[in-house]
C-alpha cells in the first residue's frame, strides 16, 4: 500500500474479528497483567481490545521498518465480553509528511452488537522512502 495516496477520511480497513478469551490471555500474559478479574467477569481488558483493533489497523497498511509508534488515545464506552464478535474499522484523520517524514493519524473504532465498544485515535512516524 502507497501510504502517500492514503487521504484523510478513507477508510482503510473493515473487519469482523472474534475475541477470545484466548486472545484476552495471550494479551494478559504478554502485557505481564496478572489480573484475574477479567477472566472471572468474562470480559477483555480493555487495552486488549486496544491492541487487536492496532493490530488490524497495521496488518492492512503493513508498515514499513523505520514506522513509530508515537501516540494514541483510547475511550472505552462500554466492556466486550469474551467470546464476542466485534466490528473493527480505522480510518485515516491525517497524513502529511514535514522534514523527510510522514506523519500518519488513524481514527479506531470497535463496535460489539452495534455499540461502541472503542474510540480512538493512534499516531505513527513514518521516514520517507522507507515505503
């Protein structure tokens, strides 16, 4: 994908994606999260849900080596339950490049049963001609 024709308002990706209590482990376990509350409650830690909806977002535009992660923010209107299927989009709010950099802003969204579920906003460097 040519990062450069990305512009802001396109979306850049729409998937349905199953969340596991496997996944909700396998984010606890890595994330160092010992936890049990969310296992007991039957729901995903909510930075897990952060890190599948990044996830999606990066597999679709498959960054190149250079890409930072630089910043982000998350609202979490509502808990998802393990075993959920989920909406997970990302949509571009801004690309620019400035000094041999692109500055790239993804909009995040997480619905689950037509609630959101996850709002926010990530922020990536990426150097130019690294594409």
């Amino acid at each position: 994908m040519d990062l450069s024709d990305l512009e802001p308002g396109q979306t850049l990706m729409e998937r349905r994606v199953a969340v596991t209590a496997e996944r909700a482990a396998a984010y606890a376990k890595a994330a160092g999260d010992g936890c049990a509350l969310y296992a007991e409650e039957g729901v995903v830690p909510p930075m897990a849900v952060a890190a599948l909806a990044l996830a999606e977002a990066m597999t679709a535009m498959r960054l190149p080596a250079g890409a930072v992660h630089t910043g982000q923010e998350f609202a979490f209107p509502r808990p998802v339950a393990a075993g959920s299927q989920a909406s997970v989009s990302a949509s571009v709010s801004a690309n620019s490049v400035r000094r041999g950099t692109r500055f790239l802003a993804l909009d995040l969204r997480v619905e689950v049963g037509g609630e959101t579920a996850l709002e926010g906003k990530t922020s990536l460097a990426i150097p130019e001609g690294a594409e």
